[in-house]
C-alpha cells in the first residue's frame, strides 16, 4: 500500500496536471477565438482588382471605312473579354469604341457625344446605330467593287473598251 506521504505527492501531482489542463483549455478558447477573427476578416477583406496594362487594338483605329467595321469590332470584344473589371458598363464600351474611332467614323460619332444621345449608354444600342451607318454602306461599296472587278479574259473592263 502507499504510504501517506505518497499519497500527498500523488494528489499534489494531480492537482499540478489539472491546473495543467485548465491553462491549456484557456489557451486553446483563446486561439479559437482569435481564429474566428481572423476567419471574419479574411472573408470580409474584398480581393483586389488588378486590371491589364493599355493594350492597343490589332485592327488600330476604325476610320469608317467599309470593309473595317467587322474587324474592328470583334477587336473590341476581345479587349472587353480580357478587361471585364474595365468594362463594366455599356457606357464604358461605348466610350472605348468611339476613343479608338477616327476620320470618317468619328465624324459620325461626334454628334451622339455631343447631343447626349441615349445610345451612349447601352452598348447595344450604339451597335445598331453603328451597323446601321457603316453596313448599308458595305453593301454598295462591295456592289461597286464587284463591278469594277470585272474581267475580259486577263483584262479588266475598263481595258477591254
């Protein structure tokens, strides 16, 4: 059996290792807690948008000539798709559309900027304008280029007579 004196020790030892426990158990309700703060303010913290450096349009400035528009504006799509925190309004689009237009389309363009036409707002809107103006006249333009691609033979008609 144990002498008393062990028995001292043993409940002295006991007591040492539940103090013990009670420290950890303090310590493990603080990191929890400090845990569930730090979870709030990672989870709150919004990430930060990070936007590509100016990139310029393969097809450069569209000046409204008639085979361009096309081209021009898939090119434009393409900047939009790469630049989505950019442009995030039809307001914006427009805004980088008429930026990158000049001579003949600008000319065009002018007057919705300057009356404030409502088309500058919605991107789709200013497309239909836009096709409406420049592809009625690819039309005729492609008519009157066929023309004079007519051939005699090796030569062109013009040639011929």
């Amino acid at each position: 059996m144990a002498t008393e004196e062990q028995l001292q020790e043993l409940v002295a030892a006991v007591q040492n290792l539940s103090a013990e426990v009670r420290n950890l158990s303090l310590e493990v309700q603080n990191v929890k807690a400090e845990n569930s703060v730090l979870k709030q303010l990672v989870t709150v913290r919004e990430p930060r948008q990070v936007d590509l450096p100016p990139m310029s349009l393969p097809t450069g400035k569209f000046y409204g000539t008639l085979k361009q528009l096309k081209e021009f504006l898939d090119a434009c799509n393409v900047y939009f798709t790469f630049r989505p925190n950019t442009f995030t309004t039809g307001n914006s689009r427009v805004g980088f559309v008429i930026s990158n237009m000049s001579g003949n389309a600008l000319a065009w363009a002018t007057p919705l900027v300057t009356t404030g036409d409502p088309a500058l707002q919605d991107y789709n809107a200013f497309l239909t304008l836009l096709k409406q103006n420049f592809e009625r006249q690819e039309i005729s333009y492609t008519a009157c280029e066929d023309l004079l691609d007519i051939r005699q033979g090796q030569a062109d008609v013009l040639s011929y007579i």
